[in-house]
C-alpha cells in the first residue's frame, strides 16, 4: 500500500493509472454485450449516438460502443501476451549473456542483433500474411514477442555487464552465493525498474503494430480489435461521409491507451530506479 501510495503523488501515474482502470473496466463490459461482435447487421446501420445507441452504429450493422468494448479488450490480451513473453525472452537473454559472457554473450548477442539489423516491420507483415489463416489473438501476440525482444535484451546485458564489476558481486560470489541467489537478491532490484519500463513500452509498440496489421488487412478482421475498427472505419470511408463517431471512437481509446502506458512506464521507472530513490531520500 505504500509503493501504491508513493506512486499515487506522481500526477503521471494517477493519471495514467485511472485511465487504465477505464479502460480495463470498458473492456469488461463486453462479457455482458448484448451483441455477438462477430456478426453484422444486428442493429441499423449508420445510427448518430442516441440513447439507444451510445456511440452510435456502424455501416456493419454493429452498436459501436460494443464493439469497442471488445476491442479494447482484445487489443490489451495482444499487448499482455507480447509484453509478457517478450520480456522472459529478453531477461533471460540479457543476464546470461552479460553474466556468463564468452561464447554465451557472443552467441546469443549474434541472435539478437540478428532481429535488429533486418527491416523488422517488413519481416512482420510477411509473416502475418504466411500465417493470416491462423493469426488469432494469442498467434498475433506470440508473433510480436519473437521480435519485440531483442533490442530490450541488450539493454539487460549492458546493465548486468556494468553490475558485475562492482564489488557486491565479488563479495557474493565469495561467500558462496548461488547464481540463482545472486541473480534476484543483487541483480533484479536495479534491472526491475528497466523491465517494467520496456514491458509497457513493449506493450504499446505491439497495440500499435497490432493496429497497422489490421489496416493494411492482415489480420482476422472479423475479430474487433482497435486497429479492425479503424479499418472498417477507413474502408467504408467514415470520414468523407462525416460519420465521426465511428471513427473517432477507436482513435480516442488508442491515443488515451498509448498515452497512460507512456506515463506508466516513466512513473514507475523512476520510483524504481535506486539512483532516483536515493535522491529521493535525500532531498526528504
């Protein structure tokens, strides 16, 4: 409750956390929809928001504040998915690379610039468009967090590289301290605050890709997600036609979600941060 609290005076997390809790609870709505978001016209089509119809309808025949619902949803078990995998990939990758070091580092580090080096974004849709009669939400999540790990996975070798040559490390591996032991009880208190950081960052990168995917049609566009609403909304031009409701809606909860991660991930960042914590302490 105290981290919560400290957290809280940050005007950045209290924002962005609120925000998530909206979202959170918009996305839980849809287990009470009184709609199946995979079928069309169950509503009439093109509706203004009114009080039957909150945000409106769509040319789909679909209630969009429903759908939205669902997309909001689906779009965050994409980024859970990739941010999760993707950071066990990079942290196991980034310590064993800069604690064994020798061939481990050279290996794996061969790997990993391997990802950085080739046009990601391409290597993406080419993938997407091999596996697109398979790409459901759990595929697409798992695609991204192959790719999503490898520059996060320098960053952690850079840190345990530096980390390794102080004298904690000396005294513990002295005193017969298991790698294991070394590893949670020295290493993970200041490599904590850069996987958080890089986990929600991860996590924007992938709702954004995941929004790309869908416009260039990439993906199972009968699944509602941010990035299908938006391409529904281009494909039956929402703009021209001035139907902005259909529009804007999956454009504001995209920017409000990218937004609070940003600011998640700096708030947190920095009250994880040792460096920061001291100063902290001696400003107080």
């Amino acid at each position: 409750m105290k981290l919560f609290r400290d957290l809280l005076r940050d005007y950045r997390f209290a924002f962005a956390f609120g925000v998530l809790c909206i979202l959170v609870a918009f996305a839980l709505l849809s287990f009470f929809s009184p709609y199946d978001p995979s079928r069309w016209g169950q509503v009439p089509r093109d509706l203004r928001p009114s009080a039957q119809h909150w945000l409106g309808t769509d040319s789909n025949g679909q209630d969009i504040f429903w759908t939205a619902t669902f997309a909001v949803r689906n779009s965050l078990i994409i980024a859970v998915i990739a941010g999760v995998v993707s950071r066990i990939i990079a942290v196991i990758v980034g310590m064993v690379a800069g604690y064994k070091g020798g061939t481990w580092d050279r290996v794996l580090m061969f790997f990993s610039d391997s990802l950085l080096v080739i046009p990601l974004f391409l290597i993406i849709v080419m993938m997407a468009m091999l596996i697109r009669a398979s790409l459901n939400l759990v595929t697409l999540g798992l695609l991204l967090a192959f790719f999503g790990w490898a520059w996060d996975a320098r960053l952690i070798r850079s840190q345990i590289l530096s980390l390794r040559e102080r004298e904690f490390t000396q005294t513990a591996i002295l005193s017969g301290a298991s790698t294991f032991k070394l590893v949670m009880n020295e290493y993970m208190p200041y490599t904590t605050p850069l996987i958080f950081s890089t986990l929600i960052n991860n996590m924007a990168w992938a709702i954004g890709l995941e929004i790309t995917l869908a416009i260039l049609g990439l993906l199972d566009l009968a699944t509602p997600t941010l990035g299908t609403m938006l391409y529904w909304a281009i494909n039956y031009q929402a703009i021209l036609l001035g139907r902005w409701w259909w529009v804007m809606t999956p454009i504001t909860l995209s920017v409000a979600l990218f937004i609070a991660l940003y600011w998640l991930s700096v708030s947190i960042s920095e009250y994880l941060d040792p460096r920061t914590r001291v100063q902290r302490v001696g400003a107080g």
